[in-house]
C-alpha cells in the first residue's frame, strides 16, 4: 500500500515560472549550466549548481556551495519570485515533445515506502553523487528536484487527472528546446483526498529516473529522525518530492556506448572475434542503422554501420536481467573482446543518450573514437520485471525523455 499525498508547494509565481524552471543539475556540467543561466537570475540552475555563482570555485562538493545554494533558494523566496501555497495540493504536469505526451501528478512520497521496497529501485547508486544530494538536500532543508517514478495505469486516476486537465493551468510555456510544460493545480481537498486513497490500491511504485535524489533524500529523513527522536511520522522530513506517471505514458530511449580502441584488435580480428557471439552483417546502405528490435544491435566502425543479431544459446532467456540487451552486448562483447569490465569505472568507453541522434555515434567515431554501438531500447516492462525481482540492471540501461524540470516545485521539510 503505496503513500502519495498533497503538499505545500514553494513554487514560481506564474509570470516567473518559465524564468526559473531548469534541467535537472546532473544533466550538464558547471561551465554548460554558466552559459545557461547568463541574463537570467531566476534560473533555478542557482540553487541546483550554486558553485556557477562563486568565484574560482574549483570544489563543486566544498561547503560553500552548499551553503550558496540554501542562500539562492532563499533570496527566490524573500523576493517573491516563488511563494508556498497556502493549502496541501497535488499538481498535474504535461509535457509534450515532438508530439507526445506525458501527464504526471506531483507529490510527495513516504520514505518508509522507500525503505520498505514499496517504491521499488533497478540501479545501483553511487556514494559520491549520493553525498553531494545528501548535503544540498540538508543544506536548503527542501527537496529541490523531484523523483521521476511511475506505476502501473489506473482507469480511475487517470480519468481524475485528465478531467483536471480542463481547468485553467497555472503554468503553460515552451522552453528553448521545444518542450511544452503545463501545469494545473489541484486545491479541491476532496479530489486530493480521493486520489490519495486510489494510489493506496494502485499497487508498488516504481523509479524511473533520480535513483540517487531519492536514496539522498531519504537518507536526509534517516537523520532528521535521529536527530528527533519523538518523531510520529507526519513531519515534511518523512516525505519526498515525486512525479508520478502511468507507465502507458512513458517512453525509454535508447542508451547509445562509444568505446575508444579496440583493446589492441585490428578491424579484421575484432570483426572476426565478435562473430563468435553474433551475426555480423553489413547493412548495405548510407544511413545510421537503428535496431528495430530486441538482441539486435547497430555497430559503426571505420565510416560503415553493421547489424548484429545475438546467436541463440548465447545468453539466458528466462533470466530477467541477463536477457537485456545491454546485458548481452556487455557479456558478449564489450567484456571479452574490449576488454571493458565495469562500464561504470572504465574510462574508455562513453554512453550517448537517444535524444542525442545516431548522427552523435558517427560524429564522435568519425572524431576519434573507435567504434559506436546503438541500441534498442530497453522496454519499461524489463524495467518492473526486473524491480519486482529485486535484482539491479546495468548501468546506463534506459533514458527518459523529456527531463523533469527542477523549479516549477520545491518540497520543504519543515
């Protein structure tokens, strides 16, 4: 029995929202996000990477960036630029990209859902990048990004959601990349009520994107417990910032690896050796070549694309993770011919998100890199198999897109 309830929302005043929504802080580093806030003070780029407004900052994890961040937040605040509202609410967030849609509600969820693997997980997360969201979670005593969760459809929330849909949104603006973003607000406490009281039959809820903001803040509300020990379980500190989606809604796109060399191969011996494991093929034409289905793979080296299909008998079907095919590429190929064993360490392989074209893949062999492979996308129901088995997937399996943009909501602890 999953808990999402309505909160108080620091939020933009509407003529500002489109000034401070931003990308969420790990999609861009602190040069791209100086650029990226130039003319604009309202960018919640402020907040999220405050080290772009302190001078000769060469520590991204030193105090004062935390510290600045908090001051950012805060100065948002006295300013006006957001206000709290006055009443719990849940609100309803659309976006579309390139035609599709997707329609989330934001809340918060419970950290003892979390704990208890109610909210389930399918990655492994970094202590470092879980550090640096503890502190800044700590600092500015809020959950400044939201968790990217969804769960299995409901005939009913949904139809809640879309009659919602036909008020008045709060928030209607399209960012530089095209990206409608709208949002309503649902104060009606009966409706928030009866959505709460759906979700609680909805059945588990699941991560899809923000693995490491929602361990960092759960981690937050472990110590905010000892440090009050006749907590009842009421209190902000107990509860995260989350969307949630469908899962109908939702789409994964392919998560593309380039890799440096060929672990001393020539093109001959490398093809010849992946030939163990796959069908290799030339494609026969110009263009990228995209999979257009599970256990095939697209390969670019030296200024030509290959298809390769994964013999059978080369990796185990009923097995829930090693069927992935990030899985089979890195068993198959990546590990024994590469010689890339932890993709998570080695530095010569890159991965290249879907939004990024297989134009990017060519771009960057052609540029230096050696080889370039693309992939069909993981499917959300691998996804919650994988979850509900309580295994974890490899690393950089799936990309979601659009982001969530961090700003429009901020979830204060206290």
């Amino acid at each position: 029995m999953a808990i999402f309830k309505p909160f108080k929302a620091l939020r933009p005043v509407p003529e500002f929202a489109s000034r401070v929504a931003a990308l969420p802080y790990d999609v861009m580093n602190s040069e791209e996000a100086k650029e990226m806030v130039k003319g604009n003070p309202y960018s919640f780029l402020h907040v999220d990477k405050a080290e772009i407004d302190l001078e000769n900052c060469t520590d991204i994890y030193c105090p004062e960036v935390y510290k600045k961040a908090a001051e950012n937040l805060k100065k948002l605040e006295d300013d006006g630029i957001c206000k709290t509202d006055e009443a719990p609410c849940f609100y309803v967030y659309r976006q579309i990209m390139n035609g599709r849609e997707q329609t989330g509600l934001v809340g918060c969820a419970c950290v003892d859902d979390y704990i208890n693997n109610i909210i389930k997980k399918h990655e492994l997360t970094r202590a470092d990048k879980e550090a640096d969201r503890i502190r800044h979670v700590d600092t500015c005593d809020a959950n400044t990004g939201p968790i990217f969760l969804c769960y299995k459809d409901s005939e009913k929330i949904n139809s809640i959601i879309e009659e919602q849909k036909k008020n008045e949104p709060v928030y209607d603006f399209v960012t530089d990349d095209g990206i409608t973003n709208t949002v309503w607000v649902i104060d009606n406490s009966s409706v928030c009520t009866e959505l709460s009281a759906l979700f609680e039959k909805a059945g588990d809820f699941y991560i899809a994107d923000g693995h490491h903001r929602c361990a960092s803040a759960v981690n937050v509300a472990k110590m905010r417990r000892e440090q009050n020990p006749d907590f009842d379980g009421s209190e902000e500190f107990n509860f995260f910032l989350a969307v949630l989606f469908p899962a109908s809604n939702l789409e994964i796109m392919d998560y593309n690896r380039v890799v440096k060399d060929l672990n001393g191969n020539t093109e001959e011996e490398f093809i010849e050796k992946i030939g163990e494991k796959f069908v290799v093929e030339a494609t026969g034409c110009d263009g990228a070549y995209h999979p257009e289905k599970k256990h095939t793979f697209g390969m670019y080296l030296d200024k030509k694309w290959y298809k390769l299909t994964a013999k059978e008998n080369t990796f185990d079907e009923n097995n829930p993770v090693e069927q992935l095919d990030v899985s089979i590429l890195q068993n198959n190929l990546l590990t024994p011919v590469l010689g890339i064993g932890d993709p998570r360490t080695d530095k010569r392989i890159d991965f290249i998100g879907g939004i990024r074209g297989l134009g990017e893949l060519e771009r960057l062999v052609d540029g230096g890199m050696k080889v370039a492979f693309s992939m069909f996308p993981t499917t959300l129901e691998d996804l919650m198999s994988i979850a509900d088995a309580g295994l974890i997937m490899p690393p950089k399996s799936t990309w979601f897109e659009p982001k969530l943009l961090s700003g429009l909501f901020i979830h204060k602890l206290k």
